[in-house]
C-alpha cells in the first residue's frame, strides 16, 4: 500500500470524495474515532451511536469491497492519522476536505485535501454568489438553484407560476387525520455492540438509548427515502410547519441524518424526487416544498457557513449572558407544554423537525437572552443531525439573530399565538397564549413583547418589522408587562416557569 485515504465520518460514501477514484490494490482506507471529540461535550447517546455505528457499517461494507481498511481509536484525528501513515509506511495521505473548521486546520498538513463535492454548490461557487449580493437572501439564492439544476421550470420561469408555496404549506391536520407508521429499522450486532460500548464507557451521555428509528447503514437509509417517496412526499407541503403532540414527524423525511454523514447524497435524492413527481401524483406545492428545502435551504447553510468564517460563531449582538436554561436539558424542568413536548422528543430521539427547533427552542432562547454560544453547544450535542456547518449559522444568524442582521434581515421572533396556531399543546397548558400578564400568562407571549420593547430603537429601523413594532405602540400594560417578565426570566432560570 502506498497511499492512504482518510475518510471522514461524515463523508460516508462510495461515489464521493477521496472515495470516487480509490483502488483496493494501492489504497488504505484510515477512519479515525477520535477520543478528544467523544469526551469534548455531554453528547445525546444516539447521536454519537449514529455517527459510530455508521462509520463501522460502513468500514465494513469497504472491506467486502476488497478495500484494506483501518478503523482507530486515538486521543485526537490527527493522531489516528499519523498513527497509520507510520505502521502502514503510507508515502501519502489524501482526502476530502472536512466539513468544519476545526477538522480542517488540524489535519491539514498531515492531508492532503481535494475540494468537497458532498454538497451540489461548492464552497468557492457559493462565495462568489455571496460576493456579488447586497443582502444574502435564501430565496435569491433557491432561485439560481432551480435554474442550475432545471428542476420544476419551464424555460425560464417556474412550474405553475411561482417559485414557492409556502403560504399554502401552513396548514395544520384536521382533527383524526391519520398518518402512515413510521419506518422501523432493526438493530443488528454492530449497532448493539457500539451501544454497549458507549454504555459501558465513562463518557458524559445524555438522552434514551436508540431503539428503531435510525438505520446506520447506506441500505436503511436508501429505505427511508423511498418510504418518504411513496408514503410521506405527496402530503408533506402542507403541514409541514405544523406540530403535533400525537406525531413527532408529520410527514418529514427523517433524511438530515442520513445526508449529513453522507449515506445519502443530495445528487442522488433529488434525481429520486425527480422522478417520483413525474408519476403524476404528487402536488406541486409539496415538490417544491422539499426540493427547497434540499437544494435551497441546506445549500445555502453550508455555504453561508464558509462565507462568514469561523469567527462568525463568536457573534453575541445583543450581549446576551443568561446560562443555558435547565429545561433544555431536562424536559421536567418546565411547565410550557410545547417546550416540554420538544424536549422529551429530543431525549427520545435526538431530533425533531424545523418549526420547533426555531419557533419554540430558538424562539425561547432568543426571548430570553441566553448566552447565544451556549445554546449553540446545546444544538450540537444533541441532535442527531447536528454538525458545525449546520447549527453555526442556523443558530448565530437564524435562530437568535447573534449577527445583527448578517444572515436574516428580522429576528425571528413570535409570542404564544404562533405556537397555537401551528401546534397543539396549549390546550391543558399551564399557560394561556391569550395573556401577556399574570401568572398564566404564556411565557412566550410575556416575552415575546418585553423584548420587542428592549430593542425597540433597533427594530423599529427594520422595514419587515413594522407590523410587530405598530402592535407594540398600541401595548397599555407595557409597564406592567415587563415586571412579570423580570418574574418569568427568573423563574425559567431555576427551572420553575
């Protein structure tokens, strides 16, 4: 063997990356389990399961192939590296550059690193968009996308006439629709043999063990997109912003995971997509929902990701300074339905859909000043989905607008209506999203207000909040308002609200 290949774990692929031109007569395949990331954070147990047990299906899966593969366990990435490249004698090392900043720099000048292709725009394509605009729109973006990739168009212009739906795709289920099963995948010996190591280390661990609802290998996930296609794509558009006590995932693919390891390629899931709209069958307006949400929204993530630079994490416009809120990391820590419901789903399963990550987790973060850093780790660690180019900007630029208006031209903000209108919870709640004030009154909506007024100077300026800051003008209980805030500030921070 002369040349070894480093492979990622979350550039799981054959057909991509270093991988593409690879041949088992002269390759060494190098997958390195790194010790300092494992022990860095309280990690969600199913995330690091996921990523592990992936990672080893997929060592083995090379090795059926014919490829000589060596799997590590070392104090740190660049030490598995180095480790193999002296035992083995490797002349070299290649690879696809790595999905973070961190892994980049500290691997560099052992790798010898080709540009990522597992996204469809590169990071050097996305920057030279991101250089020639005032303002880093998604939809601008989503528009060039549709045309590069003549997805849904008709010569120039859009199938059906417009470029999206999103206001017919704010429908919530009427009362006992019914939903298909999930998909189950079964656990087979290495999934049970990465669980019992992690159960049996001394790692800091958070949340329930896995059970059936994510496959670790390249097949589960080709079965999880082809279930989403035949049972799940024609009725995803409309609710897909809706949320539900009775179902964790509506009619969401569950496909993050699986793309963002790379078992799934978004080439791959688009060309599926393609054809299964051509049979006719499905709305347009649920096609289009989620080839955005492919093509626009996770494109357009990662490249604003690059664009900003790694300092870009470090962004706190408004100061905020709160600790992390103990309901995030304990589901009995609070008596807001909605925010309870997120929780114990997270703890269940380490995901839950886009809505409740930014109207109610993000949301409460926002409204309640936590140290925006802080909440960021939290996003990491406990998705199952989550990477740096991922939560980095969704959180810093979307989710608590910590850039001051870099990525998103308006904080996204909301008081207890939304959730009310788009989820279920507040039925049986200890809360009323009707009232600002008062002991029942929805933290949400109590904060929701107070922090409009706290930034009222600034908000003002902003075009798309003028509707917010008017309402604001008209408040009569304002002074009274933001006392109760002082109250519910205090009582989210000793986990009692």
């Amino acid at each position: 063997m002369k040349r070894g290949i480093y492979i990622a774990f979350d550039q799981l692929n054959k057909n991509f990356g270093a991988l593409a031109q690879a041949d088992p007569a002269n390759d060494v395949i190098i997958l390195v389990e790194s010790q300092r990331m494992l022990q860095s954070r309280t990690w969600h147990i199913q995330r690091l399961w996921f990523m592990i047990s992936a990672a080893k299906h997929f060592a083995a899966e090379l090795e059926v192939a014919g490829f000589k593969v060596i799997y590590k366990k070392s104090p740190t990435t660049r030490d598995g590296i180095l480790a193999a490249k002296s035992e083995l004698k490797l002349e070299k090392i290649i690879g696809c550059e790595p999905n973070s900043y961190r892994l980049i720099e500290s691997t560099k000048d052992v790798v010898e690193y080709q540009p990522s292709d597992f996204f469809l725009t590169s990071r050097t394509e996305f920057i030279d968009w991101a250089k020639s605009q005032k303002n880093l729109l998604m939809e601008n973006f989503y528009r060039i996308q549709r045309k590069r990739f003549n997805i849904l168009m008709d010569g120039e212009k859009p199938v059906g006439g417009v470029w999206n739906f999103d206001k017919e795709n704010r429908l919530t289920p009427p009362k006992g629709y019914e939903f298909p099963p999930y998909l189950e995948h079964e656990m087979d010996r290495i999934d049970l043999e990465v669980l019992a190591e992690l159960k049996s280390s001394n790692l800091k661990l958070w949340g329930d063990d896995p059970h059936q609802t994510w496959g670790t290998t390249s097949r589960s996930a080709q079965l999880q997109l082809n279930y989403f296609l035949e049972n799940h794509f024609a009725s995803f558009g409309p609710y897909e912003d809706a949320m539900l006590k009775e179902n964790w995932s509506l009619h969401h693919s569950l496909l993050s995971p699986y793309l963002n390891i790379g078992l799934l390629h978004a080439s791959d899931v688009i060309e599926a997509v393609r054809k299964r709209y051509q049979k006719g069958d499905i709305p347009l307006a649920s096609c289009e929902g989620f080839i955005r949400q492919v093509i626009g929204w996770r494109e357009y993530i990662n490249g604003v990701y690059w664009f900003f630079g790694q300092e870009y994490r470090e962004n706190n416009h408004f100061q905020f300074d709160r600790p992390l809120l103990p309901l995030f990391t304990d589901s009995k820590a609070t008596k807001m339905a909605c925010v309870s419901q997120q929780i114990s789903d997270i703890e269940s399963r380490a995901w839950v859909h886009h809505i409740p990550r930014l109207m109610v987790l993000s949301n409460l973060a926002l409204l309640s000043g936590v140290k925006p850093q802080e909440f960021l780790d939290w996003m990491r660690e406990v998705f199952i989905d989550a990477a740096d180019w991922v939560m980095v900007p969704n959180v810093i630029g979307m989710g608590m607008h910590s850039d001051g208006g870099q990525m998103m031209t308006k904080p996204y903000v909301s008081g207890g209506s939304y959730i009310s209108k788009m989820g279920n919870y507040c039925k049986g709640c200890a809360y009323d999203p009707k009232l600002r004030t008062g002991e029942t009154a929805c933290p949400f909506t109590n904060l929701y207000w107070n922090f409009l007024s706290e930034h009222e100077a600034e908000f003002t300026k902003i075009h798309r909040m003028f509707q917010q800051m008017s309402g604001l003008k008209r408040l009569k209980d304002l002074a009274e308002l933001k006392i109760e805030s002082k109250r519910i500030l205090d009582g989210l921070s000793r986990g009692q609200i």
